[in-house]
C-alpha cells in the first residue's frame, strides 16, 4: 500500500509547540510506517519523520513571517497532487484548500475534517470528489457523507502516568473566547486553587482583557505556548485540567493528554466531550461555573491510575492508526479509484458512491 500524507505547513511536523493537525498528521505517519506501509508525508521541509518526506516550504509559515501562508500552501498542494499519481490513496489533513483542486488528484482521497472554520467553506466539501473521515460523531456536518469516525490518538510515551498530583488545575489551549480561558480562572478562583494556563494567544484584546489582569504568578500563572515535555509536566503534576469550552468544540486533544496523564478532566458537555470524557471515570462533565468547582473536589477523589488506563486503550496512536488502515483498505478494495461524485458536482442528483458509515 503506497499513502500520501497531505499535511498542514503552518508549523512543522511534528511541532515544536503549538500545532495540533501537524501532531496528529505526524504521529499517523510515525504508525503507518512501523506498520510496513509506504508512506510519504507532504510537510515542510524541516519536519522530521520515518516516513518519506516530501514538500516545498522550508518551514512553517506561522513561524516566519517572510512566508505567506495562502502561497505556500496553494504550492504545497500543487506539488502534491502532481505526484498523486504515484499512491494507492491521497489522505488530507489540510482543510478546504485540497478540496478546491480535488479534480487535479489523481488517486482517490481522503480528508480528515478537523474542524470546520465557519459555515461558508461547506461548499468546498460538498462538491468535492472525496471521502471524509470525522474526527468525532458530534463534529458531522449532515451535508457531507462520511466512511467513518476516527478520534485522535496521542503518543502514550511522551506522558508518563503521575499518581501524585499537587493542588493546582491547569487549562490549555489557544488563549481565546471559544477555550473560556477566562472561565477557567473563575472556576479556580472560586475552588481556591492556583491554576496554571497554557497555549498561543490567539486573540490578544481578549488575552488583554479577560485573562492578563489576574496573572500575577502565584495563583495564575501564565506559561504561554509550551512543548511536549513542559506540557506533560504541569498536566501531570495537576488535580484536574479545566476544560470550559465556549463553543462545540471538534475533539480535544489537551483533554485526551491530560487523562492519559492520569489527569481527570472537567469540561463543559458540548461539542465532542460527552464522546471524549467518561463520566466518572476521566473526568466530569459539567454546564456552569457552580457545577464545576464542585466537579473540583469530586474529580480529586478519581482512581488516576483507571484514568490513564481509560484514556490508553481508547486514545492510543496505535488506535488511531489501525482504524485509518482500516478505511484506507476499504477504500482501496471498493475500486476507489473512480472519483467520488456529490450533488452538485455533476448531475443533480448524483450520490456519494461511497455509503455513510459510523
């Protein structure tokens, strides 16, 4: 089986921070190979892999700003679909982008949606000769079809299991309203317990506003975008990961490496958590500011050592990577080879050759 792995470049893969799509992108492509699979992974040229390694952007383009992230990528997947050809199967992590030019590709292809950035790039998907894979059941858009449902899995090595974890709550992710980082700060605030953040700023007039005027490095502490060794760190040495999310949120992967951690979760049940936390057992969901720091003392008494062995079997790269083959061979022995059609893109009508599947 010969896979192209069409990766995101605005970091490298895997990143050094910040960078989620490139981390999963880089861990399936990690498995794939040990698994006797010839795979070629189109990133940036500076990332590093087992697999072959493909592509024409030096680096990330969000970490150089001589580099305009819509040239490079429209290159990027220029370049990768010429060699299409080549592979038994094309598989995009790379947004909407692909989807635009998937007449150009010339093996069948697969798109992992990873979240969709707003309402107005659905027709990109919807026209488009491809099969998608989601990444929760709660992320399906009921206008495209999907082979499957495949959640993240992490590198189970990078976070080692912490019995003893101290007081403190963490919350990660992008410093933006939708991660209600802000909420978080209520949250311990309100548990008395310090509570230390961690991600990019991704939106500044609200880091400005909501979240810099409480730091003061002792009960909040702000350590802006850290790598994976600080990042298993300070979610192991924790009580709980905050997680009170302002919008659906896709998946989740700073919930799934706190739990393996063996650190319990308290997230706000929208979006993907119901699918991703287990009640109980890694975490607690919750609706309000009052129900989580109750969920605070209850999460303490959690068994971590059950958390991690949870979150192992059900979020583990070798997961990951065994369901994706999956979809790959079953593509392959379907005679994907024929383009997909959808409504819309040819005759009106015209289905998805490919069945919906959960």
């Amino acid at each position: 089986m010969k896979v192209a792995l069409l990766g995101p470049i605005a970091w490298r893969t895997p990143p050094h921070h910040y960078g989620p799509w490139e981390q999963v992108t880089g861990l399936l492509a990690e498995g794939l190979a040990r698994r006797g699979v010839d795979v070629t992974l189109f990133a940036t040229l500076d990332s590093a892999t087992s697999a072959r390694l493909d592509g024409i952007a030096p680096r990330g383009y969000a970490d150089d700003p001589d580099l305009d992230g819509r040239v490079w990528e429209a290159m990027h997947v220029s370049h990768a679909f010429a060699r299409s050809a080549e592979f038994d199967l094309v598989h995009s992590h790379l947004d909407w982008l692909p989807l635009a030019f998937a007449e150009h590709c010339h093996a069948p292809l697969l798109t992992t949606v990873h979240g969709f950035s707003g309402a107005g790039i659905l027709p990109a998907y919807a026209r488009a000769a491809s099969s998608y894979v989601s990444i929760s059941d709660a992320d399906r858009a009921p206008e495209l079809d999907y082979v499957a449902t495949v959640h993240h899995g992490v590198d189970l090595t990078g976070l080692p299991f912490t019995r003893d974890a101290g007081p403190g709550l963490a919350a990660f992710g992008r410093i933006h309203p939708d991660k209600g980082i802000h909420t978080a700060i209520e949250i311990a605030r309100r548990a008395g317990r310090t509570l230390t953040i961690c991600g990019i700023v991704q939106d500044e007039r609200y880091f400005a506003e909501q979240v810099a005027p409480h730091i003061d490095d002792d009960r909040v502490v702000f350590l802006g975008s850290v790598g994976p060794r600080r990042r298993a760190e300070v979610l192991g040495s924790s009580t709980a990961l905050l997680h009170p999310i302002a919008f659906d949120e896709p998946f989740g992967l700073s919930v799934v490496e706190s739990m393996v951690c063996g650190t319990p979760v308290i997230a706000y049940a929208r979006g993907s958590m119901p699918e991703v936390v287990d009640e109980g057992v890694t975490g607690r969901l919750v609706h309000t500011v009052e129900q989580a720091v109750d969920a605070v003392t209850q999460v303490a008494g959690l068994d971590r050592a059950a958390c991690r062995e949870r979150a192992r079997q059900r979020f583990g790269a070798d997961r990951m990577v065994t369901d994706y083959l999956a979809v790959y061979e079953r593509l392959i022995r379907r005679g994907a080879a024929a383009p997909v059609e959808r409504p819309g893109r040819s005759r009106p009508g015209d289905t998805c050759l490919i069945p919906t599947r959960s």
